[in-house]
C-alpha cells in the first residue's frame, strides 16, 4: 500500500516507524522476553511523536519520506506480530529489516551532521561577510567574518534588524530595499555599494551581494558582504594619480610646442599650424596674415651687452608681442634666433598694416639702449608682412614656405630701406597656370 506525502501523513508515519524501531531495541536488550502487543505499539508510537515532530520542524522532508517508504516492505508483516512472541518464526525477519532502518537512519544523519558541519567550517572561513535575513529584516544567522566586520560578537537571530547595519534609510523597509537589488536589471547576483555601519557607530563603505532563496516556507535572503574602503582608498588615489598626471602630460604637450626663454610658441608648432591655416583658410575663402619681426643689429647688441642682457631682451620683445597679438586666432612665435613670426586668420590690407606699426612703437617705447645700432639710438625692429585670400575657385591653398618667403622677402626690403618699419608685401593669391599644368606659381598683387 503506497502512503501520499501529506504533513499529517508524513507525522503519523514517522512516528510509526520511531515507535517500531524503539520497540525492536527494546525487544533486542531484554532479550526477547517481551510480548508484542497492540497497545505497546501505540505506546512507542506516541513516544516517538515528538521525534518525527522534529523532522517535521527541522525540515527534514527527504529524510521522513526515505521512512516512510520501508514500510512498504514491513507493513504486512507487522501487523501479523501483534500478539505473537520474540521466537515466533515471523520475528527475525521484522527484527532484521528494522536494524536495517536503524542503520540506514544513523549513517544518514551521520552524513547530515557531517554536511552541515563542513558547510559551516566553509561559512565561517569565507573573508567576506554572510548573513540571511528573514522578510521581516531580522538577522536569521551571520558566519564569523560578518560578526568580525559589523564588530558584534553577541549578535542573537532573529531579534536584531537589518537597518542596524545598513546606514541607507530606505533599509527601514527591509523587504523592499532587498527585494529591489534582487529585481534590479543584473538580477542574479546583484552587487551594490552602499555604507554599513558598526556597532561602534562608526560607518564603512561596503559591497552587497543579494540572493532570495525560496525553497522553505518562509522567505530568505542570502546577502554577501564585503569592506571596500581598501578599494575606495585606492580609487581616490587613482583620481589624483590620474589629476597629476594629466596636468604632467599638458605641461609636457606645452613645453613641446612652447620657446623655453620667450613663453612664445615655437617653430615647430608654428610649422604645423601655419599649414593648417592655409588649408583652412582656402577651404573657407577667408583671409590669413604672417607677421615676420627681426631685431635690428641683434649681433652687435649682444657683443656690446652680454647675451645675459640679449636673452633679457628677447623675453621683452616678446612680451610686446604677446601685447599686441592677443586675438583669438593669433600665433605669435619664435622662429629663431632674434626673429619672430606670427600668424593672424582672418587680417588683411589696412589692419595688418596698423597692427605691424602697433608692434615697432611697442618696442621703441621699451627704450632699451643700444649703442651699436644704425637705426635708433634705443632698440628697434623690423617687420615684413603678407596676405593670402583665396580666389572663389581655388580649390589648393598654397605651400607654406611660398607664403613665408614672400614675407621674408617684404622683411628683407625693410632692412635694405635702413630698419625700424614694416614692408607690406601685398595680397598673395596662388593662380592657375595658362599651359594647364598642375603646378602652381604666386603672382603678388601689389596694392
């Protein structure tokens, strides 16, 4: 006859086979001098209640239903045996069958105790913390290394709180504030940073890990538990690593296009500009000005004051420079030397000019002496300039050193007119060749 698994049922059988195997101990120490009878049997079986009670409590289903399936093989047999005595050939093979079960029972709770011992020694041996929570919030069990974090050696289940630990307000509502990590998009194995705290009142940042566990009757969650104020400390040491080492990697990026003496751009990043410009200002047919500035008799100051005092007048000069060539968009430079070059997008004709004269009068207003000049009493400078402005169906802007060497030029004309004043040189405009070669030429177009 098949029992159903029913609670009652598994109770009522439980304690049939307790009461079974208590009486066959019995019957096996005083050795068989015992008559079976209805009512010894109920007797056992109403002793042993209380044993298949704690199964039932402790959750022990699997177990009860291995119990309550022998019964299968000794049900008809036991009920022959009420009445009959320990020699009635019936006896040894309900004897033999019981010690069996009992056998079988104790090597499996053996096994029982053993599992949950190791899966304890494994808990508590876990660096991060580990706690499991009823819906209520209240604290059910907690391994070692959460006691260890949380600083509470006397913690009792079930009676503290979950918000005792968790400095988040939303913890009050312990259900809700696990449920939604559970439900959050990762899911399984949910992780959050939030801030716990400790008994001490001191608080810590700490990573959860939220699983709900259904196989009971009541609710658990399993949360994981761990410091990461190492991690935080780190973090934040990265960041400033990071800082410093963005603001190294500027000031390297700007000592390698800057003049280390004059804080001005230097050529190569003049070179690399300069190109850009011209393609940009032939792509959007705008204007674009280059400014070359010498210092007159340069030499023959620095053989009369020292290049103590020439390096001191270079950083003057360029300071001017920086004055005058504010704009946004304006590239003033050290091309080399004593010569300076700037680059000025979007000035031509008469404000090139006025701001070329701008900058001679800024440095004769210096008046630094220089005796060893031809062309001022103080020191001076001379400047050549050019203008490009693409024609409407150009469509190739010019190469750079055309464009230089025609304000090289313009420079050059000022020096051979006696220095201290600008040559304009004009609008520079590349031009289609008439044989229809790809090549192209500069005609400068005097004003």
């Amino acid at each position: 006859m098949r029992l159903l698994l029913t609670k009652p049922a598994l109770i009522a059988t439980s304690a049939l086979i307790c009461g079974l195997a208590s009486l066959s101990t019995l019957i096996f120490l005083t050795g068989g001098n015992l008559f079976i009878t209805f009512g010894s049997l109920v007797t056992a079986a109403i002793i042993s209640a209380g044993i298949a009670l704690h199964l039932q409590k402790n959750r022990f289903q699997g177990e009860a239903t291995r119990l309550v399936n022998t019964l299968d093989s000794i049900e008809d047999i036991s009920a022959k045996l009420v009445g009959s005595t320990p020699d009635s050939p019936l006896f040894k093979p309900v004897e033999h069958s019981l010690r069996n079960l009992l056998q079988r029972t104790e090597l499996s709770t053996q096994g029982r105790i053993k599992s949950q011992e190791k899966f304890r020694l494994m808990v508590d041996s876990m660096a991060d913390g580990l706690i499991t929570v009823r819906e209520n919030g209240n604290i059910e069990t907690i391994n070692a290394a959460g006691l260890d974090l949380l600083g509470k050696h006397n913690l009792e289940p079930g009676s503290t709180h979950l918000s005792n630990f968790i400095a988040d307000s939303a913890c009050v509502s312990a259900k809700s504030f696990l449920e939604a990590l559970v439900k959050s998009p990762t899911n399984d194995n949910v992780s959050s940073a939030t801030n716990m705290k400790r008994t001490d009142g001191s608080s810590f940042p700490a990573r959860l890990s939220v699983n709900e566990l259904n196989h009971w009757e009541d609710k658990l969650y399993v949360v994981v538990f761990s410091d990461i104020s190492d991690i935080r400390s780190m973090e934040k040491q990265l960041r400033r690593v990071n800082l410093e080492l963005s603001k190294t990697n500027e000031r390297l990026e700007k000592t390698s296009i800057t003049d280390a003496l004059t804080q001005l751009y230097n050529r190569r990043h003049f070179d690399s500009t300069f190109h850009k410009e011209l393609k940009r200002a032939t792509r959007s047919r705008t204007s674009l000005s280059l400014i070359i500035i010498d210092i007159d008799f340069f030499k023959q100051f620095n053989d009369i004051y020292g290049h103590t005092a020439g390096d001191d007048c270079l950083r003057k000069v360029a300071i001017c420079i920086k004055q005058v060539f504010k704009r946004s968009g304006d590239l003033p430079s050290r091309y080399g030397g004593e010569e300076f070059a700037i680059i000025l997008p979007g000035c031509d004709g008469l404000e090139l000019q006025e701001r070329a004269e701008t900058m001679r009068h800024a440095v004769c207003d210096l008046e630094i002496p220089h005796s060893g000049s031809k062309a001022h009493e103080n020191l001076s400078i001379s400047i050549g300039a050019v203008t490009y402005k693409p024609a409407v169906q150009e469509l190739i802007a010019p190469k750079p050193k055309d464009l230089f060497s025609e304000a090289d030029k313009a420079l050059y004309r000022a020096k051979a007119r006696g220095r201290n004043q600008v040559v304009f040189a004009g609008q520079y405009q590349p031009m289609q060749m008439p044989t229809g070669l790809n090549g192209m030429y500069g005609q400068l177009i005097s004003r």
